[in-house]
C-alpha cells in the first residue's frame, strides 16, 4: 500500500495476505490458552492500524484482512469460556477506513464480544489508553505501520505488561528511505525509530536492522523482567527480497512456542517463504574421522535439518543428552521450533546417525574413541 493511498480498500499482495492468516493462526491458538488460564478475566486485542478490513488481492477479489479475521475468531472462541471477555480495539487515522471496518463487522453479527473503534493517530491512540484498568486482562497488541516508523513511548507500556506485542519492522523502507531523507520529520521518524543518528543509519548494512530492532525491544523491557523473547518471522517478495519482519515479543516462554510453531506451519515448515537455491535433502554430514558440517543452510530461510545441524553444533560434545534439555534449549531459540516439531526433528537426528531413546539421544562417536 503507498503511503499517499488514502483508498478506503487497499490491495493486498500475496505476502500480505499470508500475514493474515499467520496472525490469524496465532490468535486463535493464544486467545485459548489465555482464557483457559483460570485467572484470566479474558483477552484485550490491539489493532493500532486497523485499515478498513478489507483488501483487494492481486485478481480483483475482496479478501477480509486481520481485523476482520481476528474479530470473528474472537466471536466464536469466547463462547466457549462463560464469564470472561474478548475486547477488540481497532484504530485508524483514516475516519472513512474506520467507519467501513464498523461496518463490516457489524454485518456480521458479532455479539459475543465488545468491539471499540477509534479514529486517531496511532501513537496518541496507544499513548491514550489506560492499560491499568486492564487487570487479569491478558493484551495482544498488534503494531503494522507502513514503512520504517516505531514510537518507543507508545509501546513500551505493552512490552511490560502481561501481554504480548507483534510490531511490522518494515525493513524495505530503510536502506533507500534514509538516504534520501531530507525533511526533518522523515528524518525524525528513522532516527526515532532506530534510536541512533541519521548519518550512523547511513552506513549501516541492511541485513543488521532487525538485530537494531531488537535491542531496542530488550532495551525497553524492565530489568526485573530477565526472561524476555523475541521472535521474527520474516516476509519476502517473490524477488526474495526481504520486506519485513513480523517481531512478536513476550515475557512468557508458551507465547514464543506458540509463535514459532504458527510461524513455521504458515511457511510450510520452515523459517520463512524465502526461495532458496539449495537442495535440502542433500547430505550435511560427512562421517569420517572427523564428522564436518557442510555449509548449506540459508541463514534467512532454515528447515527441519537446520534444527538438527545446530542441535548438533550445540550438544554433540556431551555424547548422551537428554532431550528435554534440547527441547528447553529450542523454546527460547528465537527461530527454531519444538512444539510441533519434536517427530520431525528426532527424524532428522537419526539421518545423522545420533541414537534416539525415549529421554535421550547419544551422538556417534568418532573413529579412535573407544566403545
């Protein structure tokens, strides 16, 4: 979507329509879990940027974005949890986008939820809320800008409440916008959202503007907070370039399970949809003297086998590992999975020769080592 398109229905490109369905996917799984929490009161969700809810895809067709998606999720799931709530907040500067996302739900019937709207800047819309009055409220809070532009102050609250945050970085927009900066809010607005100068964003490499990102995120977080994670699903064109990185960000170790799953079932079990130039089923191994990886991977697109590969990078030195200590040490990887993957991944394992048991694996051993 340009940033000048002030249409009241957008068009939607594949990628982002596979963005629907993986935040779709995810708050079906984490709105359950929330609200079989017996001190849950019931789940708050977010939508700072909510567009109208409707998209045009690439043959003309309407397709119903996130809000609406989530919305009648949220319907049918909280009737199976008598006493608690689903609240949905949708935001968008565009009044027009805002009236036709009310609607659209409104034809739909929803009645088993509260729904608010709000016509208003995103930053002041968040800055707005009273989030302490949301006590045993578990928030999803969904932050989608259309290029490179993140208020800290606004989503700081909701990085240190018990909630969850998926904020869009997106990363196409930098390494050209940042160059051609010229005015002094666009340049505000890169320097605010990477929190270092202009010139420094200059000569920085692009493929290190999600790691900037990211310690920014932990930067944000209380330090009483110590286990905090973060998970980036990342989105390509069909040129494989990268467009954005989807961040969700958590206090509790279940939400990035839960994302990293999602993310890898979305992509068709693996790390993202990127096009790769490499056979996967080749062999990675050479059992020889020495047992040597072979460099295949595609740092930016990782599959079942590169889960095995870096188990083995990590524990082979140990001989016999249990495996709930490889799966622990996955949980809070923040690319690689285990819920949903454990088959899958002891399957691999085995390629490689390593032993599997009920409760541990043992790595082969290497020529000369006595039995």
């Amino acid at each position: 979507m340009s940033k000048h398109d002030n249409s009241i229905i957008t068009e939607a490109a594949p990628h982002t329509i596979k963005k629907f369905e993986l935040i779709e996917s995810y708050v079906d799984e984490w709105a359950r879990k929330i609200l079989g929490f017996g001190q849950s009161k019931g789940v708050i969700y977010i939508d700072c940027m909510s567009n109208s809810g409707l998209y045009y895809n690439e043959k003309k067709n309407l397709v119903e974005g996130t809000a609406i998606r989530v919305a009648r999720k949220l319907n049918d799931i909280i009737v199976s949890y008598p006493g608690k709530k689903a609240i949905i907040l949708f935001n968008d500067l565009e009044k027009a986008r805002v009236e036709r996302l009310k609607n659209e739900i409104e034809k739909l019937n929803l009645n088993n939820i509260e729904v608010i709207y709000h016509n208003e800047d995103c930053d002041s819309f968040l800055q707005g809320l009273n989030s302490t009055e949301w006590t045993e409220f578990n928030t999803l809070l969904l932050y989608d800008p259309y290029n490179a532009s993140i208020n800290w102050a606004a989503i700081k609250p909701f990085l240190n409440r018990w909630g969850e945050v998926i904020i869009n970085h997106m990363a196409f927009d930098t390494p050209r916008g940042v160059t051609q900066a010229k005015k002094k809010n666009v340049v505000r607005r890169y320097e605010e959202t990477y929190q270092r100068d202009i010139d420094s964003l200059k000569e920085t490499d692009k493929r290190e503007l999600d790691k900037i990102i990211v310690s920014i995120i932990k930067n944000n977080v209380q330090k009483t907070n110590a286990n905090y994670f973060i998970s980036l699903a990342p989105f390509y064109s069909r040129r494989n370039g990268k467009l954005y990185s989807l961040i969700h960000c958590t206090s509790n170790i279940e939400g990035i399970k839960l994302y990293k799953r999602i993310t890898w079932k979305t992509f068709g079990n693996k790390s993202s949809l990127k096009k790769t130039h490499y056979d996967n089923n080749q062999p990675t191994f050479d059992f020889g003297a020495e047992i040597a990886l072979q460099e295949t991977a595609d740092p930016e697109c990782y599959t079942v086998s590169d889960i095995a590969k870096y188990i083995f990078e990590t524990f082979n030195t140990k001989k016999v590992v249990l495996l709930k200590e490889i799966y622990a040490d996955l949980d809070k990887h923040p690319i690689f999975p285990s819920d949903g993957y454990k088959n899958e991944i002891k399957a691999e394992l085995k390629k490689l020769g390593i032993k599997i048991s009920n409760t541990t694996i043992t790595f082969p051993q290497k020529q000369g080592e006595v039995q």
